[in-house]
C-alpha cells in the first residue's frame, strides 16, 4: 500500500472532532432536501437580521386579497426576490435579464402563496414567491407539494426553500427545484397535492440564456476503480460536472473537485449529487458556481480533505481583526460583529486553498459548552471574497467561543487531473 493511501486510511478513519455531533446535527438543519420517490424536508431560513434588505411586488398587486395587500403595504420596493434571497447564481441569471416574471396566486393548505418570478436555464428550476400568514410555520407548504413535468411525477430530484421573514407576516421565499433527469427546453410545471389528487397550480416554463456543454471523455484510476470524466457545462446559474465511479459505495462525501479557469480562479462549490447506479458504475453530478466570463481552458483537479481536531477560541471582540488557524490549508479571520435583538452576525474572510470546506464549518458556544443555533450557512457578501453568518438566542456577547475545523494536509491527485479545452470539443 502506498505511503499516502495510508496516510488516507488514518484520516479518513481517525477520531472525529469533540463537537462534530453538533454540527452534523446542525448541518442537517440547514441542508436542501433531496427527494426520491419517498421524501423529507428540511428547513433553511435566512432572517432579515442577516440580510438587510427588503420585498416589493412588481406585478399583480391588484389581483391579490385585500388582506395580503394590506399585509404587504410597508415593504419597500427592491425589485425582485431572486435579489433578495437568491444565490450568487440566481443573481446573475436575474441579473443577466433570463428570469421571468409570473403572477399566479394559489392556496396550498391554509397559505395563500403567490408565485412572482420563475428562471431557468437549463439546470435547475427556480420560483420567488411571497405569502402572509400568522404561522411561524411558513415552510409547512412546502412539505407538503410535489411536482410534475408535463403531467408526469418527477420522481428524483433535489429541492430547498430558503426564505426570508418580512414585517407584518409577510414572507419572501425562493423555492427551487433540481432533477437528476434532463429537462426539455420548455414545460408545464405543475405543483401537486402529495398524493396527486390536487393540482395547485401550473407554471409555464421556459429555458432562458444559451449554455455549453463540453464532452471530457477521459478516465482515469482511482483507488483501484476506474473514474471517468463525461462532461462540463456552462450554464448561466451553475456549473456542472458530472463523472462516473465504479464502485460500491458513494464517493460523495469522499472525492472532491477543485475546477479553476487558466487565471487560477477557483469556483466556489454548490451542492453535489448522485445521479444513478447501473451495475457497479455510479454517475455523480458536481455543481458550482458559475464563471463570470468564458474561460478558455478549465483544469479540473480531485483530492480529498479531511479534518483531525477542531480550533476553538474566545471570540473576545474588541474592534481587531481575530484570526483562527485552520491548519496547513490556510485560516479564517473574523472582520466585524454585530449584535441586535439577541442575533449575533459575525463578518470574516477565509485565506487558504480550501476555501469552500473553511468556509462552512464555524460555530459559537456559550459559556456552558451549548451551541448557539445557526440561522443560514455563511453567505458570501457580493462582490467580494468576505463572509456573513449569523447566530440566535444569544442573549450576551460575553463568554463566547468560537469553533472551526482544523484541516489535515489536502492529498490532491495530479495524476488524475484533467484540462478541458473549452474552445473546442475534447
């Protein structure tokens, strides 16, 4: 066995950090749902502490109840909720003119929802949609919804509502849905009762913006099993990368990409998926952000990251930057903080090759050792490389600890590291 898959073994394997159940139980608070056939969700909520801004309503105002319209009639004009709650992504589709305005109001349980803006482009389906209730539980109706393509079930597929909690009841959310199957450029998305005796609504779709797909064609050897890179494709809200594993047990979780353009900017990881298994062989799907601009060339490069111990730290804030050690890979430096209503947001910048994985794991602890509940994973300021978290119930700035995970050296795999050539099929 060579020197650095032992090395892997004692890493993969070694004792996991003292507050890794907090996170992992966290974590699993905040993630998408992914649904196949049987499903649950979960639940990821951005407060208007975390994200200054606000909802206006572009379309339909007339058409809505008189008790909605009242609802909403101190929220300020912003423009759109891709803008307001969507991703990095999201925003440049918006902003790139490719998103679609709607007005189709519905009533999904005791909600009343309206659908105000719909974009895809090929990857995955987007919805922004407002509704007014008294219910702290303004996610219940997305529990309780499936969909259909064209009238047929879309069986397998991921999905995620985060949303934001306005004045008055009001709510803003983005609700967006990603199948493993291919979709045609233009459908009817219809959102169904769970047993599919009800139908809510039915959306027009169509895909907007142009994208490229570039066949890879290659493989390679990974621990023993033959990994083959199929494609990269350029969309204008994502950037996907999708290759085959043989192998009986899943690489998510195990095997990363670092996918960086010829000026060694590095795109930021959104999400991961696993397609299908047929025999021995699994298809994956990686997804990132998307490139500003058309790279000539895309260089692709898999390793794995693990983490040995965890840094932790008073976070004794007094107006200087504090910077935490994150191992070899790099640190994480908290900028500024600021405390109101018992919400405690915390602005810092990641230095380091492992930016994505520095980014996600950072913590608080109160004087006892509990965990101040997370309110969104960090989200990137725009335009620039620093970070916004935000914590809950923290009823005093004294006494806090801080905790991120320290990082064993990266093993990245040179040898199976490709360059795709994005001016010309591979």
């Amino acid at each position: 066995m060579e020197k650095w898959e032992q090395q892997l073994k004692q890493q993969v394997n070694c004792q996991l950090p003292e507050n890794m159940d907090i996170i992992m139980t966290q974590t699993l608070n905040e993630l998408t749902t992914k649904h196949k056939h049987k499903r649950s969700r979960r639940r990821l909520f951005f407060t208007s502490t975390a994200i200054t801004a606000s909802l206006a309503f572009l379309v339909g105002m007339a058409s809505l109840s008189p008790a909605f319209a009242d609802a909403v009639k101190s929220i300020p004009i912003i423009g759109s909720v891709f803008e307001l709650l969507g991703d990095d992504g999201v925003k440049r589709g918006n902003q790139l003119g490719i998103s679609q305005k709607l007005n189709q109001q519905v009533r999904i349980g005791d909600l009343d929802v309206t659908f105000i803006e719909s974009l895809y482009d090929g990857s995955s389906i987007h919805l922004g949609w407002i509704a007014s209730t008294l219910n702290d539980n303004i996610f219940e109706f997305t529990s309780n919804i499936k969909f259909t393509v064209n009238g047929k079930p879309v069986w397998n597929y991921s999905s995620g509502a985060p949303a934001l909690n306005l004045e008055n009841g009001t709510y803003a959310g983005r609700l967006h849905i990603d199948p493993k199957e291919k979709l045609p450029d233009k459908f009817t998305l219809g959102i169904v009762s769970l047993d599919e005796t009800t139908t809510y609504v039915e959306i027009p779709i169509e895909r907007q913006g142009s994208y490229q797909t570039i066949p890879i064609a290659k493989s390679g050897m990974w621990k023993d099993y033959e990994m083959s890179y199929d494609a990269l494709a350029l969309y204008p809200t994502t950037t996907q990368l999708t290759f085959r594993l043989q192998d009986t047990y899943s690489a998510i979780g195990i095997l990363e990409f670092m996918v960086r353009d010829e000026h060694d900017h590095v795109l930021r990881t959104t999400g991961k998926q696993s397609m299908s298994m047929t025999g021995d062989i699994s298809e994956y799907k990686y997804l990132y952000e998307p490139f500003d601009s058309q790279p000539n060339h895309v260089t692709i490069t898999p390793y794995i990251s693990t983490v040995y111990t965890t840094a932790k730290l008073n976070l004794d804030w007094k107006g200087r930057p504090i910077t935490i050690l994150q191992g070899e890979v790099g640190s994480l430096i908290i900028l500024d903080q600021q405390w109101e209503n018992n919400q405690l947001t915390l602005t810092f910048e990641v230095t380091g090759e492992r930016i994505n994985e520095q980014v996600s794991d950072i913590w608080l602890y109160d004087r006892m050792g509990n965990p101040f509940p997370r309110v969104s994973p960090p989200i990137r300021i725009e335009g620039s490389d620093t970070y916004e978290v935000t914590f809950s119930n923290v009823n005093s700035t004294e006494s806090i600890q801080i905790a991120t995970p320290v990082f064993n050296p990266t093993k990245y795999f040179q040898d199976l590291e490709v360059t795709v050539d994005m001016k010309k099929p591979n």
